[in-house]
C-alpha cells in the first residue's frame, strides 16, 4: 500500500469516528490525495424495474443521498413515496466503477437485499449498469438495469 492509500485509509478511519463538520474537512483533504476519484456525494435518483404478482414489470424510482469519503461511498434511500422504509447503500469506487450492496435499514427484513455494478459517467452526473435483489413477495432473485441521476 503506498503511503497515499495509507492515508487515506487512516483519514476514512478518523471520518468515520469524527462529527460531520470534521468529515466533511477530511473528506477535502483525501479528495486532494485522491484527485482521479469521481464526486458521487450528494442527491440521487435512481430507476430500476421491479417484478409484479401479475407477471408484469413496473418502473420504481429511488431517492437516495449519498455520503463519499475516498473511495468509501455509503448512504440511505426509500422506493419514492415510501419514505419510511429505508434502505442503506454501501459500495466502492474503483476507477471509474461504482459497486456494493444495499439492504433494508430493518435487519430483520431480507427482502430488498442486494447488489450493484454501476459505471461511472465522465461528469459524475450519471451512473449505469445493472442490480440484482431477493423480493420476498414473489420468493426469487432478481435483476434489472439500474440508472442513476443527479
């Protein structure tokens, strides 16, 4: 590990602990240690589609908001008009791929538990690629396509 990847991994460590104001300063200083990283922090609405009862499909937006430091990437979301049932996002940046898991803020629930592999649009205003989740209603894994915007 060179002794940027070092610091930064110690700055991460420190962010996480620290109050928000404190994270927001590090999360500067590792943007400047890590130049080539894309800015995914901020407010999200990402679309997928999801399987019925009826053998159709219906289109879902989610709302999410994104938290960066480094390559670390995590944040909360809920199906829009749902607001109450969250989900957490956890993924990381690797050039220009962004990829992790999400899963229901109530541990007991599994449905809605999954993973995605999203490319990274040049202008980090858009991410594309594909998900892939348990839905417990219709007892399966499944997959879509998964688009982000800001």
């Amino acid at each position: 590990m060179r002794l940027s990847g070092i610091a930064v991994f110690v700055l991460e460590a420190l962010a996480r602990a620290a109050w928000p104001s404190l994270r927001k300063r590090i999360a500067r200083v590792v943007c400047d240690l890590l130049p080539d990283v894309p800015d995914l922090e901020g407010q999200w609405v990402a679309i997928f589609i999801n399987p019925t009862k009826k053998q159709g499909t219906k289109r879902l937006s989610i709302d999410a908001n994104l938290v960066q430091l480094g390559r670390s990437v995590s944040g909360t979301g809920h199906v829009r008009g749902n607001a109450g049932d969250l989900f957490h996002f956890q993924g990381t940046i690797k050039r220009n791929v962004f990829f992790g898991t999400f899963a229901r803020r109530d541990a007991q629930v599994l449905a809605g538990t999954g993973t995605f592999v999203l490319k990274v649009m040049a202008d980090s205003k858009a991410l594309h690629g594909h998900c892939m989740w348990y839905d417990a209603t219709l007892d399966g894994v499944w997959s879509s396509a998964y688009d982000w915007k800001r």
